[in-house]
C-alpha cells in the first residue's frame, strides 16, 4: 500500500462545476497536508495547506481534512480550463520538511 | 521576491559522470529539500538539509548526496550517473515550523537532467 493514494484520472468536469478530488494517507501519526497544482512542464505550485479537521476555504478552492478516516479532499468550485493540471497531494508526518507525494489527479475541464 | 533558482535548467550527462545541481532558496527560508520527479515513479524525497545538516533523508542510494551551506544554498550531487537517473530534478524551500509539521514547499523550477 501506498503512503499517499490518489486517483490518477483524468477526471473530466464541464466548465464552471465542482471538481472532487480525495487522497488516502496511511499513517496516522501525519499533521499537515498540502495541494500542489503541477501544470504539464511546470514545477508544483502550492494550493492549500491544511492542518485540523474539517474544512478550508481559499478562494474556489475547498480543503477538507478528516483524520479519523486519514482522509483529504479538495474541492475546485466554478471549475475554468486554465484549472486543466495535475493535482498532487501531500503529507507530512516527520518533524521537519519531509513531504510524500501522492502520484496526482489529472483533472480536464472542457469549455 | 525572488523564488527559488535552481541551475542548471538542463542537463546532459554520460553513463558514469558525476554531475552538481545547486539551489538558491528563498531568503529567509532555512530548510531546503529535493526530490527526484519521474513519468513512472512520481516525486520522491531524496534528502531535507535544515542549518546546513540533514534533518530527513529518503530511501536513495549512496550515490546521492547533498550539502548546504552557511547561506542556505544547497546543493546535491549524483555520482556513477545511471540512465535511470535520467529525471527532472527539483529543488524546494521552507519556513520551518520545528515539531509543529511543516508549512509546505515553494519548488524551484527544478534541473532536467538526461543521462545517455
């Protein structure tokens, strides 16, 4: 099993609904969590950070954390072509800097 | 605000070269890590270096290495280069938040490295 579990896609939303996208985690000891947006030759940029239960708002976007369930999700509102990238989530468990990547969601809105 | 630099941009080595990649976080920013980003494996964690020591280290052999120094510079070599180490090379900065977690990286735009 995989530290960090994401759905690879491509998930495919119209243009101007709600893109859903989860990530699993497998150890409970992790404290912060994190969404990178990756456009196709870019490095992560960083979306998101989330650190207690429940819910995050930024802007369209919409973290939600449930530890219980090692569980993070995050909600694209309004969904626009120029949101079209790979969606990387991220866990950190140690003290320090030591991220571990899921292997991202490729999300497609088509106008 | 300058962000993260990385140099080179791209690379091409040969089978069996040795080759440096430096990093320049972002002022202020103490901890510097890498990652190695492949189509098949993803980004993996290669090593964290925090007041020029390694504080967290991946499962990479010992063919790859890093320092940082006083400045926060860092920088990490690959020795006996394979073809497997043919990856895009990043490099990222942090504020650092001790036992509280982490804030998150800023990347660099990272180093294209092609091994032939």
């Amino acid at each position: 099993q995989k530290e960090v579990e994401q759905n690879s896609g491509p998930l495919s939303v119209p243009e101007g609904a709600i893109a859903s996208l989860n990530c699993t985690y497998s150890d409970r000891v992790s404290q912060s969590f994190f969404w990178y947006r990756q456009y196709s030759g870019k490095s992560p940029e960083l979306i998101m950070s989330i650190y207690s239960n429940g819910d995050k708002e930024d802007g369209r976007f919409t973290a939600q954390l449930n530890k219980a369930s090692q569980y993070v999700s995050l909600l694209i509102r309004d969904s626009q072509p120029s949101d079209s990238a790979t969606y990387l989530c991220a866990v950190n468990k140690a003290a320090g800097n030591k991220l571990t990547f899921g292997g991202g969601t490729r999300v497609l809105v088509k106008p | 605000k300058a962000g993260v630099t990385q140099t080179p941009r791209y690379l091409i080595k040969t089978r069996g070269q040795q080759v440096t990649l430096s990093c320049s976080p972002i002022s202020g920013h103490r901890s510097v890590s890498w990652y190695q980003q492949t189509p098949g494996q993803g980004l993996q964690f290669l090593f964290e270096y925090f007041s020029e020591t390694q504080r967290n280290k991946g499962n990479f052999p010992g063919r790859f290495s890093g320092r940082q120094f006083s400045n926060s510079r860092s920088e990490m070599n690959v020795s006996t280069l394979e073809l497997g180490d043919s990856a895009l090379y990043l490099c990222a900065s942090s504020w650092d938040r001790g036992t509280s977690g982490s804030n998150g990286y800023t990347f660099g735009s990272g180093t294209r490295l092609t091994v032939v």
